[in-house]
C-alpha cells in the first residue's frame, strides 16, 4: 500500500513571497504520478500540478513548480509570488500507474497568504 | 449548472435515519467517485464508477450504498450511520477511470452530520 505524508499541518507566507510545501511518499512501484490539489475555503478541489514518475525534469505551471526526488520519494511544491488567493489546503496525492484513477492522498498542508 | 455539483450542500440526520447524497457532473465524463474527507483522517476514496460500473470499493461498510444510474450521476444511500461518519463527502469525476491522465473534476461536497 501506498502512504503520502506531508509533515507540516500549517503554514504562512506573506504576500509576494514564496512558500515551499513537502511531501514523501512510500511506494515500491516503479510507474505513478503524483499530484497537488488545492481547496480553497469554498472547498471546491482543484488540480494544481501533475509530475509522471518517469520525467525528470520537475513539473511548472506558472507560478507552480515542484521539485521531485525520486531516489528520496520527496515531492515538493513551491508557490512563487504567493498571492491572496493562494490561501488554502494543499493536499498532495499518489496514483499508481495502473490503478484505474485511484489516489491516495496526504493529510494536507493549510497555506494563509498574508497581506 | 457547470462541473460536478452535489446535493444537499449540507445534511444533518439522526443515525436511524435513511438519506441519499446526489452528485451530478456536466463535463461528459465516465467516470465518477465519491471520496471521504474527516477532520482527521486524509481525503480517501470510497467508490470508482466507469461507465457505470462499479470498479472499486475500498472497504466501505455496507451502510454507504452507493449507485450510478448513468455516467453523468452519482448517489450514496445512507443508512444506520454512526456518528464517526461525520464528514465532508466529495463527489468527483473524470474522463474515464482507466487513464492517469484524466484529470479529476471534484464538487463542492457535502458536508454530513450524524448525531
């Protein structure tokens, strides 16, 4: 079985700054893809960034990116020029490569941008 | 309406109580979950619909009946439940459940009492 930790329940930024978030996996597959989703307080989830297990190079989407250890199982978000609207639970997820869709999720980390 | 909606947004019943949560998504997926998020446990998933046809169930006590009449909607049927089932229901949907790629869409939840 899969497990996804992220060892910090809360965290805050100032506006305009940048935040990492972390996350460890344990898994003894060898295809997945990890994920992280954001819930803001409406709670609707949303998907933020995907990594493929079997790129190398770390996933960007804007002010986005991860960094992704592999060898470690560390899988890392950073949110560059934080804003307001990045307040939120940031959760990180695992898929088996096969596994029909199925994630396992992370505890999540509570981000609050501040002004 | 657009995405994946739920119904009620909040539910409030007795554990001798019978009530159904509702998910509808308007994306034309084939796919659909349902997830529980408790304050303390992380985000897991309960049900895996494709095209209709259950393809998971990750050991979910049988007083959460769930049923997919089609691919754009979602029901779980609540019977005898117990206060520890308490929680944030999330519906969810994706193209289909047999690629990782297929982003999943989640709804707002519902958020579910038992006294």
């Amino acid at each position: 079985a899969q497990t996804v930790t992220q060892s910090q329940p809360e965290m805050s930024v100032q506006e305009a700054e940048t935040v990492t978030l972390s996350c460890t996996y344990d898994t003894s597959e060898s295809n997945y893809y990890l994920f992280w989703y954001k819930q803001p307080p409406s709670r609707q989830m949303i998907l933020v960034i995907r990594q493929e297990a079997y790129k190398q190079q770390n996933a960007t989407e804007n002010r986005f990116s991860v960094n992704f250890q592999k060898a470690a199982k560390s899988f890392s978000l950073k949110i560059s020029d934080s804003q307001l609207g990045d307040t939120a639970m940031y959760f990180c997820a695992f898929m088996k490569g096969n596994a029909g869709n199925m994630l396992t999720f992370g505890g999540g980390t509570r981000l609050m941008v501040k002004p | 309406e657009t995405g994946v909606t739920q119904t009620p947004r909040h539910l409030v019943m007795g554990m001798t109580n019978k009530k159904s949560l509702k998910c509808e998504q308007h994306l034309g997926h084939n796919a659909m979950y349902w997830y529980k998020q408790s304050a303390k446990k992380p985000l897991e998933l309960m049900f895996v619909y494709n095209f209709k046809e259950q393809t998971e169930n990750n050991s979910v006590p049988s007083r959460f009946s769930p049923e997919c009449p089609n691919s754009s909607h979602l029901f779980l049927h609540l019977h005898t439940l117990q206060p520890e089932d308490s929680a944030l229901y999330l519906c969810a949907s994706s193209q289909d459940a047999g690629d990782p790629y297929n982003e999943q869409f989640f709804g707002p939840g519902t958020r579910l009492t038992v006294l």
